[in-house]
C-alpha cells in the first residue's frame, strides 16, 4: 500500500506519518509526501497511491484544488483532508468532489484510524 | 458580524495536548516576555466574514523544544527551518481552530513566523481582543486575538 501525504508543513507531514505508522489498518504501507497539491498531483501520477490525505490550505495549489484537478482527470484515488480548519461548509465541499473525510487537527492516530476505516 | 466567542485557552490545550503530548496551565501573571529573551512568533490571518489575526509566541528555545517533539528528533538536531515550521503549523492549527469557531465565511491566511528580541506584532487596522499567557513545564506561551477595529 502506498500512501501520500501532502501538507506544506514538514512538521505535519511528520506528525501524520509517525500516526500511521502506529496503525495496524495501514502497517506496512509505503508514506510518500509532497509539500502542495501541485507536486500530488504529479506523485499521484507516477505513484498510483492507495489513499492521498492533504491538508487543505496550502501554497501553489490547495487541496480542494488539488481534488477537482483529480475529479477532471478522472481518476481519484480514495482522499480525505487532514486541517486544521474544519467549518460545516468545508464539510460539504469535501464531501461534494468526493472526499472520504475530513479529519480536524488536532487529531490522534485514534481519530486518524476511525476515519481511514471508513476508506479503506 | 457579532463577536463570537472563542475559547483561545481550550483551543491552545487540545492542539497541545493531542498533537504533542504536552500540558498546557494557565499563566496568572501578564503574558509578556522579557525583553532580552529571544522569542518566535507564527501568525496567520483572518479575512471573510470576520477579520482578524492569530498570533502565537513562545521563546526560541521553547520553540526549539515544540519543534523536536514534531520533528521526532533531539533539540540541538533541530535546525531553524524546523523551527519555524513548527511555529508556523502552531498557529495554523489554533488559527484554523479560531476560525472554525468563529460563523460566516471566512479565509485562513497561510502562516508567517518571525523571531527576534524586544518587539512589538501590529497588524494595521487590527487591535488585541483577547490575550492570553499560558505556561508548558514553566516556559511562557502567549496567545493573541486580533480584530479589525471596524469588524
């Protein structure tokens, strides 16, 4: 399983790897990252991840850009959004273009987990 | 729009608590630091249907300190781009917080950190609606809410 996480904070993107690094539900998956859903973009097409988590406010490209690019490309694979932002708006427009969820930071690996569950 | 209320202390603990394991207490005394002591500040701003800022600030070796827990490495590993990404990513976490709280549609800026000694954050057309100090193992953490003055 491959998995990529794209935030523009190397801080988080630490944070989010050493999370799934704890779960049993992801054990084993290779973590790919990228810093903005400009570079995803280009990771998803030469990787073909199992499940993108990103955050939503970014430089270049934001996440919710980064899913409509995909949705007109038209192959998305599974996506949520880890922010930490998290308005019932952002809710809908996630769910809109396909988000599988939309986890809120602060998270823990157990908040993480739950949501993984119902996406993979 | 009316002045939501937004609880800036119980924001800052649950960001610290889950995100890096460490206790925040509340501070009794004002929240400022000395003027000799190096500190960080990450800022993001608030624009929509409230406009305001989120400032956060801690001294440098604290700053250190957050960045090693993030970074999952020892502080003298820790370089200054790591520290100020972790300042930066505090205050993108609290700001977003804020601004989840705060109703109407708004945009969350993408952060700013500066560091330095004896100085002062404005943001023009902006003044302090609510401070706070709070302490981590004893060092100084000081969360500030800015408005536009018109809002």
């Amino acid at each position: 399983m491959k998995i990529l996480v794209v935030d523009d904070s190397k801080a988080m993107r630490a944070i989010v790897k050493r999370a799934l690094s704890t779960l049993d539900r992801v054990a084993g998956a290779t973590i790919l990252e990228a810093v903005d859903g400009r570079e995803a973009l280009g990771v998803i097409q030469a990787e073909s991840p199992d499940l993108v988590l990103s955050d939503w406010n970014m430089p270049e490209m934001t996440g919710i850009e980064l899913l409509q690019a995909l949705n007109e490309g038209g192959a998305v694979p599974p996506f949520g959004f880890v922010t930490s932002e998290s308005t019932p708006e952002m809710h809908e427009l996630a769910k809109t273009h396909g988000a599988k969820f939309l986890v809120s930071k602060p998270f823990t690996p157990e908040s993480l987990d739950q949501a993984l569950a119902g996406a993979l | 729009m009316d002045a939501p209320v937004v609880e800036l202390d119980r924001i800052a603990s649950d960001i610290w608590t889950a995100m890096l394991g460490l206790t925040l207490e509340p501070y009794h005394d004002a929240p400022v630091f000395p003027p000799d002591q190096r500190v960080a500040t990450g800022v993001v701003q608030i624009t929509g249907d409230f406009e305001g800022a989120v400032t956060i600030q801690l001294g440098d070796t604290k700053a250190r300190d957050i960045a090693a827990v993030m970074f999952a490495m020892e502080p003298e590993e820790v370089g200054d781009e790591e520290v100020s990404d972790a300042v930066g990513e505090l205050a993108n976490m609290t700001g977003g917080n804020v601004k989840s709280t705060i109703c109407g549609s708004c945009q969350l800026s993408l952060p700013s950190v500066t560091s330095g000694r004896d100085y002062h954050v404005s943001l023009p057309g902006t003044a302090v609606r609510e401070r706070i100090g709070m302490t981590c193992d004893g060092d100084l953490v000081v969360i500030t809410m800015l408005t536009r003055q018109d809002a």
